[in-house]
C-alpha cells in the first residue's frame, strides 16, 4: 500500500493510522468542475448520473489533468513547502473550489499535490462531525464506478487504473472521517524513486 505522503497536520491524529496515499458526497443535480469531467446530461436527482468511468478516465481531478503545471491552478495557498522529493501540498480556499466539492465546502476541504511542479494528486477530507460520508462515498461512485471493497485496515472503496488510483476510506470510529484520494501513478513512481534515494543517502551518512 503507497505510503501517506500528506504532513501530518492536514489530518486529525487518529486519522492517522492509514497508510494511504490519498477522499466525494450525494449526487447534485447540475454540478460542474468534477461533473464536467464526466460525460453526464442528467439535470435532476430522479435521473440519475452516469453509472461510472474507469479511473484512468479523468486523469486527474477538479477539470485538472495531472502532470498540469501550478500556474494552470489559480487560487490556491502553500501549505507545505516543497520537500526533498519535490513534492509540495496545496489548499484550496473554500470560496475557490468548482464543482462538486465547492458546493459542499463546509464538509470537505481539498488538497494538491504537486511533484516537481506538476499535479500529482488531489484529496478531499471531512472538515466536521457533521459531514455525510454517504453522500462522499456517493459521489466517488459517480465519478469513478462501483469501486472495489477495501480489504485492509481502513473500510472503503477502491478503483484501479493504469495511469491513476482512486481510494475512498472511512474511519467510522469517533469522530466519524472520510477522505477521497486521486493520484497520478506514473508521479508516485518518481515520488517513491526520490524517497528510495533519500533513504539511502541517509543510509550511508548513518543517519537514523
């Protein structure tokens, strides 16, 4: 399982126990941003939405293909500086956020990952104990398909593509979180490269 790549404060403590990398929410009738991502004219609940896409189908997240530069992604604010693998964390600003996500700003807050300057990743996490992990789950099913059941220490979904991996995950223990993580697998790959290095530079200057 790839290893959590956030710093520690985007998340509350007990969240902390995944080891996930990378979190959606009830069906809205005429969203945009992640919608308009996915082939849909349904204009109201009682249509229902697609039935799902491939994760590899977006590539990416927010209208936003992964490898795009920062300069493609107005608004948002530093969070982390960029380490020694390249990577740097940003947030959105609620009142910034498009689609889906935007609209239910007041649950979720989202983040991007970007490696070397490139978008690597997207997350969206619970802010509060009154989110709706249904309706989060829900929409992670709209964007990507059914989903397979996690089967490791966090309950969820997952969706495996070629070039992207989708994982919902759910800590139903108090307080309730939910998150969504999107990421690019081809820039995990130079993500992890880096962190072998590191670790084996530290290695051989003894460090712990």
């Amino acid at each position: 399982m790839p290893r959590l790549l956030y710093h520690r404060f985007l998340l509350p403590a007990t969240v902390l126990v995944s080891t996930l990398l990378f979190g959606g929410c009830s069906p809205s009738t005429s969203d945009t941003g992640t919608a308009d991502a996915v082939a849909t004219t349904s204009t109201s609940g009682s249509t229902g939405r697609t039935t799902g896409t491939a994760a590899d189908s977006l590539n990416g997240m927010q209208g936003h293909t992964f490898g795009e530069p920062l300069s493609n992604f107005p608004g948002l604010v530093l969070i982390t500086k960029e380490d020694e693998r390249g990577i740097r964390v940003y947030q959105m600003p609620a009142g910034r956020e498009r689609g889906w996500f935007g609209k239910h700003a007041k649950d979720f807050a989202t983040y991007y990952q970007f490696q070397d300057g490139q978008f690597a990743m997207f997350r969206a996490v619970t802010t509060g104990l009154g989110a709706n992990r249904t309706a989060m789950r829900e929409e992670a099913r709209f964007l990507f398909g059914p989903g397979k059941d996690r089967n490791d220490q966090m309950s969820g979904l997952d969706w495996e593509g070629e070039r992207v991996r989708v994982m919902y995950s759910e800590k139903l223990t108090t307080p309730i979180q939910c998150w969504l993580e999107v990421y690019s697998k081809p820039l995990l790959l130079v993500q992890q490269a880096k962190q072998r290095a590191q670790l084996q530079a530290d290695n051989a200057l003894g460090k712990p």
